[in-house]
C-alpha cells in the first residue's frame, strides 16, 4: 500500500478512536432504534406523501411531477429537521465523556498525534450521521419515478445536510477540548444550535424584500447562506426564493450572496477546518507537560546535554514498561 494511502486512512476509517467509537456504539441498542426510527420517520412521511398524490385518478403528467417536487421538499426539510435533533444527540457523548481530563490524559500516552485524536473523534461519532443520510436516499430517489426532482438537486439536498452535521459535530469536538464541558454543556450545546436556527431564519424573513411590486417572490438576503434551512429554501423553491445575479456588498459577502449554496458549503467547510485545527492545537497543549517556568527563564537558562536520567512513575504506560520488562 503507498505510504500516502496508509497515512490518509489513518487519519480517517483505519483511524483507532474511529474504529472503537464506531464499534462500541454499532452494538448499542439506542443507537439502532434512533436508526430504526429515522428511516421509519422518512418512509412513513413519503408513503403517506405518495399515497395523497395519487389518490385522484385524474392527474396529468405535469401534475404528477408537481406533486412529486412537494413531496420531495417536504421530505428534504423533515430530513434537515431530524438531523438537526439527532446530531447534538449522537455528539453529546463526545461533549459529557471526552471533556474529562483523565480522558485526554489517556489518549495522550498513546503513539498518535493529536490531530489523529480529534479526528477519531470526529469520524468516529459522525459516521452514523453520514449513515442516516446514505439510508435516505434511496428514499429520495423514489420521487424522481414520478418526475420534477432531478438528480443533482436531490444531491445537493444531502450535500446541506452533511455539511451541517459536520459543523455541529466540529463544535461539538471543540466543547469538548476546552475540559469544561460536561451533561449541562451538552444540553446548552442543544439549545444554542436551535436558538441560532430559529433567529436567522426569523431575521431573514423580516428583512426580506420583494422582487416585484404585487408579487410574492422575495430575494435571498445576506443570512442565506448562513442557514441550512434557507439554502434549502433557495434550492428548492428558486421561483419564490429568487437569488440575485448581481449584488452590492463586497467580496467576499457579495459572492456568497449570489451563490448561496456554494457560499454555505465554503462557510462551513473551512470553519470545521478552523475548529479542527484549533481543537488539535489545544490537545497538544495539554499533553505539554515539560515545564511550568516562563518563556525567559527557559531561554536564558543552560543547556546539560550529559543529564542524568530520572525513572518515571507517574505515567501508567511507563511503569508498566518498567516493571514487566524482564518477565
């Protein structure tokens, strides 16, 4: 295997926090009813949708295909809901249990880097996630039968989603570097998420402004592409949520205004990124245990390259070594 193969699969599937999350909660029975129940959610509100659509024998084929863009975009905003509930759920582990410090001293006696820790972490809790989404496709797919959904948009639909479990779970991992979360930051964790959703959207509905005099079509604004559930509205409804050729504000504020959906997947790309670096800068300071003098005191002081060696005995790892080595 290429070293370039072997290094990118440790910092992802083959990752060993990633394979012991993923298989401890693979056989908890909480987990596969919250699995059970999504699908079971998703299946239900898409047969009862279709089930509706065809209960008049009258429709036409443009009929048909509208019906079956409704139910898709009620489909797409029940999926968007759920992941938002059971993300913080599937995280709150990761904020109650990581934030002890007797954890992280743990993990930071084993030979991986700390960005190996956080992304373990991080993949470890948001595979299932991604695996809630995977099952729903199939879900979605069955509208295209009827038309009105093409393929790229139910793509993008799961695109949004994904991007927005990965920015709750980053911030999640990020709570729990800090040390002081616990079941109570788990919980505020929760609040915050929904409060954040719920007044962007609000905001956006009251500055919004109409496209025409007489109409009903408004124009996307500056908070768009800050909030999944509006992107979703942009994509879904182009005709009633219009997005600007042309804007005003600056770059890159301008941008992202005209292309809400691409400004929402670079917006939550590289703050994940910012958290994760971050996050991994703060593991690593808290395995620096080297010395509690200031920064002068350790450049002015001397260097002794012949210091004699100390036994170690507050570190487990080492004491095992020392003790079991010539059993």
């Amino acid at each position: 295997m290429p070293r370039i193969i072997y290094w990118f699969l440790r910092f992802s599937v083959q990752n060993p926090i990633c394979i012991r999350l993923v298989g401890a909660a693979s056989r908890r029975p909480r987990d596969m009813y919250l699995r059970w129940s999504y699908v079971a959610l998703l299946g239900t509100a898409l047969l009862f949708g279709l089930f509706g659509m065809t209960s008049n024998s009258n429709y036409s084929l443009r009929d048909l295909a509208a019906g079956s863009a409704g139910v898709f975009t009620f489909l797409a905003v029940f999926q968007l809901v759920l992941i938002c509930v059971l993300t913080p759920v599937f995280m709150a582990g990761a904020i109650a249990k990581e934030a002890d410090p007797k954890t992280w001293d743990i993990l930071l006696t084993t030979p991986m880097s700390p960005l190996q820790i956080i992304l373990g972490n991080l993949f470890g809790r948001l595979f299932f996630i991604l695996a809630l989404l995977l099952g729903a496709m199939p879900l979605m797919i069955v509208t295209q039968f009827f038309g009105g959904v093409p393929l790229d948009t139910i793509l993008l639909t799961q695109l949004v989603s994904i991007l927005l479990a990965l920015t709750v779970a980053s911030a999640a991992i990020g709570m729990s570097v800090t040390r002081t979360a616990g079941r109570k930051a788990a919980v505020s964790f929760f609040v915050v998420t929904v409060l954040y959703l719920l007044i962007t959207y609000v905001i956006d509905r009251t500055i919004r402004i109409p496209v025409s005099a007489g109409t009903s079509a408004e124009w996307t604004t500056l908070l768009t592409p800050f909030n999944p559930f509006l992107v979703l509205e942009a994509l879904l409804q182009p005709s009633g949520y219009v997005i600007p050729e042309t804007s005003n504000l600056p770059w890159p504020l301008g941008w992202i205004t005209t292309h809400p959906i691409a400004g929402w997947s670079w917006v939550t790309s590289l703050l994940s990124i910012c958290i994760i670096v971050w996050s991994s800068i703060q593991v690593r300071k808290l395995g620096d245990r080297s010395s509690k003098t200031s920064l002068w005191q350790r450049l002015s002081q001397r260097s002794s390259g012949n210091r004699e060696g100390f036994a170690v005995s507050g570190n487990p790892i080492s004491w095992r070594e020392r003790v079991t080595r010539h059993r």
